[in-house]
C-alpha cells in the first residue's frame, strides 16, 4: 500500500447522500449516474480526492441500489478506510443494518455519517442509539463545512490505527 494515500469508500441506501458527500469534499469529483424518479441516482462510481495533513485521499462511492452489490465488491477492494451514510432524517432501514454489519465484520476503520442534519425531521440520536458503540459524525453533506471537519476527524483516525 503506498503510505502517502489512503482509499476510503463510502456505502450507504439509496439516496442517503453518498455522492453529495463526496461533491462536497471535492467540487472537480467525478459522478456516474443516471436519472431518476427524484434526480440522479449512482449506477457505477463517485470519486473525489482531498489532501488532509499531507496525505492524499481518495473518496469513492459506491452506488446505494442493492441489485449494484457486484460494484460494491470491486469498489471496496483494498479499501484503508469505509464510510457509511445514513440519512437520519428517516432513520435506519435493513440494507443499512446489512452494511454496517457486513463493514463491522470485515474489520476496516468505520465511521458513520449521520447526514442531512439540516432537516428539521433528522434524528441523530435515535441511528447513534441504534448503532451503538459505532463511530458517528453529525454532518449535512450539502454543506462543506461540516462534511470536510468529519472527513478529517476520521483520517485523523485512521492514522492512529495504522
Ligand atoms: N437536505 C439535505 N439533502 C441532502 C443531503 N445530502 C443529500 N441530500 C439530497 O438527497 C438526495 C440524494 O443524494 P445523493 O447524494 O444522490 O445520494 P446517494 O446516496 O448518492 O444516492 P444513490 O447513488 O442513489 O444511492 C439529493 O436530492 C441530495 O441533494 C443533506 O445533507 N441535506
Ligand atoms: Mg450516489
């Protein structure tokens, strides 16, 4: 693994923000998507890059459709850290129970974007509760602010562990 940069791949349900996430790290991140009912919706890759404390990352994300689990294993292949997005403004649904497990059990550095915080129907507490022990962060991933001072505090992690 090249020590200077660090991959991290972001999962999470359909529409939970994954690529907002990633256009808000990074503005020149590239998006393969397709149109949908409501917008867009990812049917191959994201993929942004940021420089924290010297160190080059990149940030893929991976499509939120489960029939895309076959994108999902490519993507995570060699992953240093994972990031999982969670929409708390409806709460948690199985496939994301099945991500968190699945990432838990494969014992890669984990956080928990708790997204679109700016709703005034978004939940944290209940998705951290449910999620206990987990590592969160409470972002809007529509803003850079919020989602750039997660994203450090996590390398910032992943540092220590390595
Ligand atoms: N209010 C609000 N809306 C958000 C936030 N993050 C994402 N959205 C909206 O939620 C919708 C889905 O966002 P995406 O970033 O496309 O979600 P995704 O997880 O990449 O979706 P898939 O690729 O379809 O799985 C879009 O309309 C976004 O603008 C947020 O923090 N706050
Ligand atoms: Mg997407």
């Amino acid at each position: 693994m090249d020590p200077s940069r660090l991959k991290i791949v972001v999962f999470g349900s359909f529409h939970a923000g994954k690529s907002t996430f990633i256009q808000a790290i990074d503005h020149g991140s590239r998006h393969v998507d397709a149109e949908c009912a409501d917008g867009t919706t990812t049917i191959a890759l994201d993929f942004g890059k940021a420089e924290i404390d010297g160190r080059l990352v990149h940030l893929y994300g991976t499509p939120g459709q489960e029939r895309f689990e076959f994108v999902r294993q490519i993507i995570s292949n060699g992953m240093d850290g994972a990031i999982l997005m969670v929409d708390c403004s409806c709460g948690i649904d199985e496939f994301t129970r099945h991500l968190y497990q699945q990432l838990m059990d494969s014992g890669v550095p984990l956080s928990v974007m708790l997204n679109k915080c700016d709703l005034t129907g978004a939940c944290p507490a209940l998705v951290r509760q449910e999620l206990d022990g987990a590592v969160t962060y409470e972002i809007s991933a529509r803003d850079h602010g919020s989602s750039r001072e997660a994203l450090e505090r996590f390398v910032g992690t992943i540092e220590k562990n390595r």
